[in-house]
C-alpha cells in the first residue's frame, strides 16, 4: 500500500516482512541508478543518506564516464548524498518476494545537486512559487509492446502492419498484463486513470490525472516508464518508449498538459468564460521562443528524432494553434479552470524532469517578460513559427550555445546534459551500419 503522511522509517517499520529495498534515482537519460539495501542499511537512509557518486548524473547511454561533464575524472569522483522522496516508496512484489522500492534524490546540503535531474525541475518550480503560483500538470505516455526475434523487436502479435488505434481488441488480448499495471501503480501512487491502444503495433498510451505538483508528476512518469517495463517481462513481453522503435509506425511521444494556479486556486491561463487569458499568451510564447534552444531536453537521443518528420503528430516548427494536434503547443480552451497548454513536441524517451524542467520554465520565462505570441497557424496550412533542429548534431548544438537554456536550466546542469549528449552522439558516429555497407561498399 502507498503511504504520503508517513517516513521511510516508519513505513519499513509497518512492514516487517520486506527484505530488500531497491533504491534507485533517474539519471540523465531517465535511467534508474542505485543500490539494493537490506533492511538494516535501508532503515539508517533517512539518518544518514545514501552515498553515491557524484558521476551517477554524468554518464552516457552505456553507462560510460563522461569526462567533459567535469563529475568523474580529475575530481576524485566524490560521493554526493541521496534522500527518499517522501512518499514514493512502496512494496514491489514483482521485483521478488519481500521487495519494496524506493525513490531518491541527491542533495547539496538542503538544496538539490546541481547535477540531479529532479533538481533542475525543483529550481524551475521554485519561480513559480515566488510569483505564488503552482502549475498543474499530466502527462500522456506512449510505449510499445513487443517480442524480440533474432534480436530485433516485432510486435506482439507478429502483424507489423497492423493499426490498432483506438481499438478495444488489443487491451483485451494483455488484459491480465494492464491490470497488473494498474494494480501496481494504484499501489505506487501513480494517478493512471485511462489507456487506449495507439496507431502503431503494439503501441499504447496511458494517461495520467492532473497533479498540483509538477515534480509528483515527473515521478509518476519515471516510475510508471519502469514499472511497465518490469510488469511487461514478467509477462514474457518486452516494452519501450523509444520514440521510434519501427521506422514504418507511428512514433512514441509524451505529451505534457499545463495550467496554472495562483494562491485563491484561480486558473490565471482563462478568463472567467475559459477563453485564454494574456498569462496563456504569455506563456505560449515563452515556449516558443525557447523551444528551438531547449529542443534536446525533448528529444535527447539519435532515435528522438526518427519521430520528428513532416506530417507524422511530431511538429517540425515552433508554432501554436488552438484545438490543433498538428501544432507544437496546442492551446485548449475549455471551461475556465480546465482551459490549459498542451506541449506536443517531447517523445516518450526524454527525461520527465528535464523536459517539464525545459517546458515550464519557458513558461515563466515568458510570463516574466510579459511576451505575446504571433498569431496562431492555420490548422490547413501548419508548419508556421521558427523551424525546429531537427537533426541531434543542430539540437546540441543550438542548446550549447543558449545563455535561454542556462537560464531555464541552470549553466552548470545544461553543461552536464550536453556533455553526456555529445558523447553518446560521437559514439553513434564512430560506428558503421550494415546500411551503409549495402549502400557504399560496392558502390564506390
């Protein structure tokens, strides 16, 4: 059972027959990192911390030393100290008999590591919190199902052409696998409320209840991402959210919906009758204005940008519209304390702290400078705005050179970001596909 108005200490406490504690934080790729505990370490975490290095946050997507990041070599790649999240700890039966899980966060004193993912996210929310305001925030998460053959994954039911969306056969064909995700994340405290099947083979979406609390939400994706994973093995099925585990369907994205709460709980994005208000416009264009130069914390990987292609839901440009799925932030207007933004651009594989961190601080950004937005584009004629970089190269590029994303970011944790992302795109350069081989060798 998930507990909020508890300690770590006292929840194990309640729970004499778990074992083992499984306690993990998300690195820069959103990857879990940490440790097992037995019982009798875990219960001093919340006296003494938890040791880890520095370096955990500076690693690339093989777990390699990134020395450019400045946290591993010539430091003596010194321990930082680690904290449970309050209230995100639960049992975990599917991890083993007597297991429970735990997330946690480094800290630099009472202040978040600069190098912490979930740190940059809390100094992003702390702005807000001095202008008395609180951003609400859902986020919709698309994976795949699938089964691996020779290697490669196919999907579920070996039919790659097949479009499923919105179809109710495919969440009736891994019922007994969905139920057991719900199941886990209601024990976990993560507010899944509705799934759909996607357009892709095997692909899904799963939505998430609005939260009050932008960092809660960041949790609830990074753990629901490995909780379906995990679930999804012991059911002999693989799942991902790559962004485009298939070059022929639909990509996976994580679409982010925000509104925005002063102290009376007013929503400050509608006037009175729901229509946007000028803090929405505002808003838009902060996000517009950053987008090109945060475009990395939305898609970080060499496969992010497979997704991103003309036509294909992924928007190429930085444009807005209202009731536009075809647009980059589409502004939905509804009754005044449901009119909100949603953020369209990010896929499934970021990093839910550096993507809302990236998102919502354009948002204050823009609130701050009081900025309006060009008008919105024409649902018939989309692509308006500033054209997004869409090559990984470009998008590094673009964000290291953006005193805007060491703003929203801060300078040191977006040097930490590049670095690692710099790395992980020159190892991708240094090696040679078969593709290419079937294309040059005989060729030239």
């Amino acid at each position: 059972m998930h507990e909020t108005n508890v300690s770590f200490t006292d929840w194990l406490a309640q729970n004499p027959k778990i074992t083992r504690i499984e306690a993990f934080l998300a690195d820069i790729n959103g990857a879990p990192k940490g440790k097992w505990l037995e019982r009798d370490k875990a219960q001093a975490l919340e006296a003494k911390g938890l040791p880890m290095p520095l370096s955990v946050f500076a690693q690339d997507a093989w777990g390699c030393d990134v020395p450019a990041a400045g946290l591993a070599f010539g430091t003596g790649d010194p321990d930082g100290l680690c904290q449970a999240v309050s209230g995100r700890f639960a049992q975990a039966p599917w991890l083993g008999e007597g297991c429970a899980q735990l997330l946690i966060e480094m800290k630099a004193g009472d202040a978040p590591a600069d190098a912490d993912p979930r740190g940059a996210l809390q100094r992003v929310l702390a702005r807000y919190a001095a202008r008395g305001l609180v951003p609400v925030v859902a986020t919709e998460l698309e994976f795949y199902l699938y089964k691996l053959e020779n290697g490669l994954p196919v999907p579920p039911d070996g039919n790659p052409r097949r479009n499923d969306t919105l179809s109710t056969v495919p969440l009736a064909r891994h019922g007994a696998l969905f139920d057991a995700i719900f199941a886990a994340a209601s024990a976990l405290g993560i507010p899944a409320d509705g799934l759909i099947s996607e357009a892709g083979p095997g692909q899904f979406e799963v939505n998430l209840l609005h939260r009050a609390d932008a960092l809660a939400a960041a949790d609830d994706a990074i753990l629901l991402r490995r909780l379906i994973r995990d679930i999804a093995r012991s059911h002999g099925l693989g799942a991902t959210f790559m962004a485009k585990p298939y070059a022929d369907a639909s990509g996976s994205g994580m679409h982010i919906h925000a509104s925005l709460l002063d102290s009376a709980g007013i929503n400050v994005l509608a006037q009175g009758d729901g229509q946007p208000s000028d803090v929405l416009h505002h808003a838009v264009a902060g996000l517009l204005r950053a987008m090109p130069e945060t475009m990395l914390a939305f898609a970080p990987n060499a496969n992010s940008f497979r997704r991103i292609r003309p036509d294909a839901h992924a928007p190429i440009s930085a444009g807005w519209g209202v009731d536009d799925r075809s647009a980059a932030v589409r502004v939905i207007v509804a009754d005044a304390k449901s009119t909100r933004i949603e953020h369209r651009i990010s896929g499934a594989d970021a990093n839910p702290y550096i993507t809302l961190a990236a998102m919502l601080g354009a948002m204050i950004e823009g609130i701050e400078a009081g900025e309006m937005p060009p008008s919105a584009q024409d649902p018939m004629q989309p692509g308006s705005g500033e054209r997004l970089p869409i090559e990984w190269g470009a998008a590094i590029d673009r964000m290291a050179g953006s005193t805007l994303a060491a703003s929203i970011l801060g300078e040191r944790f977006r040097d930490i970001f590049i670095a690692c992302k710099r790395q992980d795109r020159d190892e991708f350069l240094n090696r040679i596909s078969r593709f290419e081989y079937d294309t040059y060798l005989s060729l030239l």
